[in-house]
C-alpha cells in the first residue's frame, strides 16, 4: 500500500472531494495532493534526500497533515514531536534523531535561535503561522515552489517515522515505524470495522499527530476517502458541536475524553444519531465510559481496542456486536499476541501475564538503542509491558501496566481494577490510583478523585463504596480529591507526576 500513490488517485478522480476541514478553511484531496508536492519539491532544494530526518513540531494543523506527506513523497524520516515538549526536551530530541530541517510554530517561552546552535545537525528551521526573521516561512515554501513529480525507489524497511516517547526525563527513546507499517494502521481498522468506513463517511480527530493515534486519522482519510473534521486541540463541548454539526460517523479517543464529554451538562441536548462506532484505546478502564456515552448514540458499534506505538495499532479490537465491552478482542489475523511469564513461557488462558507480539506490524527497534531493541525484541516477540489474560474464547482483557501493579504485603493490586471500581460510583467524574510506600506493607493504594460538579464526597464514603466490590487489600488507604487530574498530550491521565507529588 502506497498512501502517496493513493493520494495522488484520489487529488486526479475526485479532486474536489472535501479531505480536510479546519475551522473555515476546506481543503480537498487535490489542493492535498498539490500542497505537500510542492513542499516537498522545497524540502528537496534544501537538500532532504531519502532516509534524511525531518522533524515536526506544530500542533493539529493542516500543515502538519502537509509535512508528512512531503517527507514521504521524498522517501525521508518524519519525526514528529510533541508540541508540549520543553526547549530542552525538544532539543534532546532532536539532536538524538539528527533532524536535518525542522518545522515549527515559534513559541514564546524558547528560542529557535538557541534551538538551531543546540542542534549540530540542523540545517534550517521552517516556521508556520509566523514569519520570524532567519528563518524561511512555510507558506513561501510551499507558494514559491513547483509541482515537479519526485521520483524515489522506497522500500518496504525504509523508515517512514521515529515517534520519540520521552524526552529530558530520560533517554530519548525513538520508536521506528517503516513505510510497509504505514498501511498497517488502515488495514486493521478495515478488518475490525468489518469495511465500514468509506468515502461518504466523515470523521473528526481531536488527537495530536505527534502521536500514533493521531496519525491514523491521517492514514485513514487518505485510503478510504474520509472527510476529515480536524481539532487544533481537544474541547469537549466543540467536539460535541462538531459531531452534531459535521454529522460525524466514528471516531476514537482515549477514556479521559469520554469521560470529559459526559460532565458536561449540554451532553444530553446533542444530536449523536449520525455515529456507526466508536473506539476508545488507551486504558484497561474505560468500559464504564463508554457505556454510559453509548446510551445517547444506541444504534453505533461499541469498540474497546488494544495496541502500541511499537506495534502500529490497533492491534486488537472486539469484535462488532460482542457485548464483552470489558475486552478488548482478538487480534488481527496477520498478528500474534500471547501471554507470557517472567521466564517467557507462554500462560494458558485465564492466567495474568506480559502479552507479546509478533508480525510485520511490530517495530524494527528504537532508534540507536540496540540494548533496548534487544531486550523487548527478545525471542522475536516484542514484550509489550502491558498486563493482560485471554479468556477461553481468545478474547483478550488488559489488566494494567507492569509498573501498574502494587504489592501490598504479598499480594497483587493492579491500578485499573480499582480505577474501573471507583469509576462507578455516580458522583465521581474521574480517578487515578497508584501505589505508595507503607512501611508495614511495603505498598498501598492512593487513590487521586475528581468529583462531578456540585458533589461532595468523603474518604470514609468513597471506602465503604470499594467495600462492597474489592477485597480489603485492593482499597486504597488515602483518597485525595482534586479539581482535575494531569494529563499528557494525548489526554491519558500523567501518572508519573502523581508518582512524583508523593
């Protein structure tokens, strides 16, 4: 699968169809197809070749949509980063990816002077939005340049993308994806959605393309022919907005999003009868989200799914009309997962342990780190850090991450398991718990609450409520209550700096 080549098909047989929609501005497969050719003529003049790095640090703009395009059609690296990131953690990354060109929107609290001399390896910095003196403008780069076709002999282990997941907090660590993985994504989404998805659809994306799961609505626009409604960031009561207005027919989030939608007090007044389905990836607690955000659209699929960076998700998803929404399914047929111990043996059904993957899917490595690669590349399965059991019918069930697992004087508490619990009771609007250190017991569970507006609760009422669903030990012994909880980029809950608050 091609996704330029594709691309270019749908810019020459339907070059009006609407392929991006961002605030006022509509753009079709063909001003697409012409805009990241054009860049990418540009980005050749300035000497990007074939397997060259071409960093991204903007936020969900079209010209983010623009730039990996034009990286691809030159056969180069994309490396997109987190538009989050610090001057220092931005720096890091970019020096360890040796980015030759970087494409930027100027902010205030750093210097792109500063940034270009931390970084040997970077040639020149484009800026978006705003001209800044020194440097060249996107807009000139794209209006100033040509439409020559660019010829480039792509294979299959040619790397497409290094998606970095950390960055000063510690060694960079830079997640390879090839050009073959590039059709990974829309090609699990085909067979899980049972070819429901297609040109007539319209989906909306509120997640950042520094990230996996933003990236796929960039794939699958492409290949399918979706009309893309695109959210610089996420807001809940737009996102409601846009799903009624744009008539949007699925779309995927993480569980902190659901449950933001659900607090606000217009939910119930949307029309949702235009949604097929609706995905949640991202935690192992969201069923309770997304069954009470299912009671306002009845007629879409529910779909809970599984999957890595490293494994170019979704690489599990249940199946359409299963009612164990608590599962995440079964794997894709070109995908093994299994369960294994500690010795790397594999666990038979209903037994808790590391799940591991195989297949075409999963990452070559990261990027100058051969002791990690080989260490979760080990026995040619990619060792996942996620905790999960299959049942006897294969359906899968994810449990947590290793480092989600609290000892409490010998026994086992996975994080999820209380979260899901907490998450029922009909005053809390969302939870986090993670254990901390206690003297007699080695760990206990702390759990942090946020309360639905107007609501008021107690440690004391909140710990006669966990009685009545989890054994003693599994209850966490301190309940701080807050206004909000942090969150990354991708709106999952940021438990290392809960960790760190401790």
């Amino acid at each position: 699968m091609n996704i330029i080549q594709i691309l270019d098909d749908r810019a020459k047989n339907n070059p009006d169809k609407p392929a991006v929609i961002f605030r006022e501005q509509v753009i079709s497969f063909s001003k697409l197809a012409d805009f990241s050719l054009r860049f990418a003529n540009t980005l050749k003049k300035l000497g990007v070749n074939k397997g060259d790095k071409v960093a991204v640090y903007l936020p969900s703009w079209p010209e983010y949509i623009f730039s990996y395009l034009a990286i691809w059609r030159i056969g180069a690296t994309a490396v997109p980063l987190d538009f989050m990131l610090t001057e220092d953690e931005l720096a890091s990354c970019i020096a360890h990816s040796e980015a030759k060109i970087l494409i930027a929107k100027p902010k205030a609290n750093f210097s792109l002077v500063s940034l270009k001399n931390r970084c040997s390896d970077l040639k020149q910095i484009i800026t978006c939005q705003d001209k800044t003196e020194g440097f060249l403008f996107f807009n000139d780069c794209v209006e100033k340049s040509v439409s020559t076709a660019i010829k480039v002999d792509i294979q299959d282990k040619d790397h497409a993308i290094i998606f970095y997941t950390s960055g000063t907090t510690g060694k960079p660590k830079g997640v390879l994806i090839n050009y073959l993985q590039l059709s990974a994504p829309p090609k699990s989404m085909e067979f899980f959605v049972n070819s429901d998805l297609g040109d007539r659809d319209t989906t909306l994306c509120a997640l950042p393309f520094s990230h996996l799961g933003g990236l796929i609505y960039i794939q699958n626009t492409i290949v399918f022919g979706l009309k893309l409604v695109l959210m610089e960031r996420f807001i809940p009561l737009e996102f409601l907005k846009d799903i009624q207005n744009f008539k949007v027919n699925f779309f995927w989030l993480v569980p902190s999003m659901y449950y933001a939608l659900l607090q606000l007090k217009e939910f119930e007044t949307f029309d949702l009868s235009s949604l097929r389905w609706i995905v949640t990836f991202g935690a192992s607690s969201s069923p309770d989200a997304l069954r009470r955000f299912h009671q306002f659209c009845p007629k879409a699929h529910l779909l809970n799914g599984w999957g890595l960076t490293e494994t170019n998700a979704p690489s599990v998803v249940l199946a359409f009309g299963s009612q164990k929404i608590e599962s995440v399914g079964r794997p894709a047929p070109w995908v093994e997962v299994k369960i294994f111990n500690e010795e790397d043996k594999e666990i038979k059904a209903g037994g808790i342990g590391e799940i591991v993957v195989k297949g075409w899917v999963v990452t070559d490595g990261y990027y100058k780190d051969a002791a990690l690669t080989k260490e979760t590349l080990r026995g040619g399965w990619f060792h996942t850090g996620d905790l999960g059991k299959f049942d006897n019918e294969g359906d899968l069930y994810i449990v947590g991450r290793k480092k989600e697992m609290i000892k409490v004087g010998g026994e086992i508490v996975f994080e999820p398991e209380v979260e899901a619990v907490i998450h029922r009771h009909p005053d809390v609007a969302e939870a986090a718990v993670i254990g901390v250190v206690d003297k007699l017991r080695g760990e206990v569970p702390k759990a942090w609450v946020v309360l639905k507006e107007g609501k008021t609760l107690s440690d004391e009422d909140l710990r006669y409520f966990c009685r009545q669903h989890l054994a003693h030990y599994k209850i966490p012994h301190y309940f701080e209550f807050a206004n909000a909880l942090p969150k990354n980029r991708t709106g999952k809950i940021d438990k290392e700096q809960l960790r760190t608050s401790c």
